[in-house]
C-alpha cells in the first residue's frame, strides 16, 4: 500500500483553500482575487515530487505550507470587513514562501548549476 507523501498533503490543501476563499471572497475585482489566490497556487505548484528532494526542502517546503494553510485558516474566519487583517495575513504568506524559497536557495546553492 502507497502511503500519502507530504508534497500531495499539501497539494489537497492548497486546492481545499484556494476553494474556500474563493466561495469567501468571491471574484470582485481580477487583481484583488489574484493577490488573495496566489499563495495557494503557489504552494500547489511548488508541491511536487522533484521539489521534494532532500530533507532540507522537505522541511522548510512542508513548513512554509502549514504555516499559510493555517493562515488561510485565520483569513476564512476573520470578517469581510477587516480588509487591513486580511491584507496583513495574505502579506505574511507570500513573506513565508519567499522566505522558505531563499533558505532553501542559499543552502543549495550549486556552483555548476549557473
């Protein structure tokens, strides 16, 4: 029997969220649904199995993942008219991505990779 890898948790709940903020928020206006959705898109394309090489990426990738998942928790349960929260919130998860993207850039970094 298979058992579930990390990288497709993640992928089921990014695509759960992405559902679920869009059924929230809806599609008012294009570049505001794009900033709100994008987090989760990212997560769901940085979810895969290359991306999931050596345990260093698994860390901070699974970390980075859970840490906006529950973020997008805190954005489903905060009011439509606490726009300052919400924008803090989606803020804080491209912060955690790019974050997590760079240690993961600078600790792999290949010299014949260039």
């Amino acid at each position: 029997m298979e058992y579930l890898k990390l990288y497709n948790i993640i992928r089921v709940l990014s695509v759960g969220f992405f559902i679920a903020l869009i059924n929230k928020f809806g599609v008012g206006s294009f570049i505001g649904t794009v900033f709100i959705l994008a987090p989760y898109l990212l997560l769901f394309l940085l979810a895969n199995q290359a991306a999931y090489k050596t345990k260093l990426r698994i860390f901070f990738r699974s970390l980075s993942g859970t840490l906006v998942c529950v973020i997008a928790i805190e954005i489903l349960f905060l009011g439509q008219n606490d726009v300052i929260g919400s924008g803090y919130a989606i803020a804080l998860q491209y912060g955690i991505i790019f974050v997590a993207e760079a240690i993961i850039g600078l600790f792999t970094y290949d010299e014949n990779s260039t």
